[in-house]
C-alpha cells in the first residue's frame, strides 16, 4: 500500500498557470496523493481554473481575506493527513517520476528531509538550458547559510518532522520553513531534475531587485527567527555570499 503524500499549493492569481501545475501532480506514477490548495483570495478566473478539475484527491480551501503565502502554507500543513510532505507552487511542474523517486530515495538512505535538483522554464514554459542542484547534506548551519532547496522540490517525513508551523512572514516563507525542519533532519540531496521552475512570471520573487532581496532576507532572521539586529545583517551578509557561491558551483547553463 502506497503511502499518502499531502501536496502544500499556495495559490494566488495564477489562473493562467496553475492547471499546468494540477495536471503535472495528477501525471505523477506514485498515485496515493491528496493536493491541498489554499487560495488567497485571487483576483482573477483562479477558482474556475481549479473548478475544472473534478478528482477527489483535490481539496480547494480559500482564505477569508488576503493573508500571504505563509498563512497559507501554514493551513494546508494543518489540513495534511500524509506521511509525506511534498510541495509545489501554482506556477510550477513536477516531472511524472517525481514522487516516486523522492520517496524510494529517502526510504533506500533513510533520511527524513530531502530536495531534488530542478531545471528552469520561462513565464511560457520554454526551458531556458538552466539547471539547478545544491549541497548533497545541508546541515542547520548550512540551511543557516543559504536556501539551497527550491521549494516545488521538497519532501519531508512528517512521522519524525511532525507539524511545522512558520512566522506571517510576506517573503521567503519557505526559507523559514526550511529553518525549522532542518532543526529536527538533515537534508539530503537527490541530484536528478524532477521538477520545473517558471522563472520571471510578473510578480514572482525572480523578478525582484537584489535591494529588495535583501530585505526579504533581513525579515526573515529579525522576524521569523528573532534574531536581534545585528545578527539579522551577518546574517543575511552570509547569505549574499553563499547565493554568489551557489550560482557560480550550483548552477549550470547550458550553451547554444
């Protein structure tokens, strides 16, 4: 008997994208899955979208007001009846054999936290030739330095993790959530792309500013972490440092 997976999707105006998304989960070969999607509270035809889809294992939840990504992550996480917890964006893909191979990866080394490498696409869905790995163990202090999983890669045993609750943080809210779980599980790295990230959709964190970023990345420790003001600026210093490293060792392009 396959083990349920509970699939964490926030959404929020990404009618023109997330079916993709939908249809990429009910593609999977690992069948035992519930979809949990949060709405917060979309502005565009989102909810015609998921209404489109009639499969049981989908659970469509709307926010009563406009609560952010992490209020929404933090209910579906709620909602999570699975073993297995995996995520994946309204505007991203999984490739079919992505659950099945995380799972078999993480039972074979016995490892309650892992993330997969990923390759990216652009708002269209044409690849752009770029692929992204990280670390093969990251280490609290190594999850400290940078994010190094990309989000719609994900899984977690929520046996040993249990629940994981994050700060209303607007930003980077996943990167805290990584925080947490790296707390209780190291995370291990299955170095094959089975999953899609749409770079530079209008309104996407890619399309930001590094000014910006780092401010994300100062909220992040000072709120969600609490750490006081100085420890907040090393460390997001080090996660500028260690962004630079990642795209210089993590990140291939491949030539024309």
């Amino acid at each position: 008997m396959e083990e349920l997976v509970s699939i964490i999707m926030p959404s929020y105006n990404t009618a023109d994208y997330i079916g993709a998304s939908i249809n990429s989960v009910l593609a999977q070969t690992y069948q035992n899955w519930e979809l949990i999607i949060v709405d917060d509270c979309s502005t565009d035809a989102t909810d015609a979208a998921v209404a489109a889809f009639q499969d049981p294992r989908i659970r469509y939840l709307k926010n009563g007001r406009n609560s952010g990504a992490a209020v929404s992550r933090n209910r579906a996480l709620r909602e999570a009846k699975g073993k297995w917890i995996a995520f994946l964006d309204s505007d991203d893909l999984w490739l079919p054999q992505k659950l099945e191979k995380q799972i078999a990866f993480m039972k074979k080394n016995r490892c309650a936290f892992s993330y997969t490498a990923y390759e990216e696409i652009s708002s269209d869905g044409t690849p752009n030739g770029v692929t992204v790995s990280g670390p093969s163990r990251i280490t609290k202090t190594g999850m400290f330095n940078y994010c190094w999983p990309g989000c719609l890669t994900v899984m977690y045993d929520a046996e040993k993790i249990g629940l994981v609750q994050i700060e209303d943080i607007k930003k980077n809210n996943d990167y805290a959530m990584w925080l947490r779980v790296c707390r209780r599980a190291d995370c291990f790295l299955l170095n094959e792309v089975l999953a899609r990230y749409r770079r530079g959709r209008s309104g996407s964190i890619s399309t930001h500013g590094i000014f910006t970023m780092l401010q994300w990345h100062y909220k992040l420790f000072h709120d969600a972490e609490k750490q006081n003001p100085v420890f907040s600026a090393v460390n997001t210093c080090r996660n500028m440092f260690f962004g630079f490293y990642k795209k210089k060792r993590f990140v291939k392009k491949e030539l024309p």
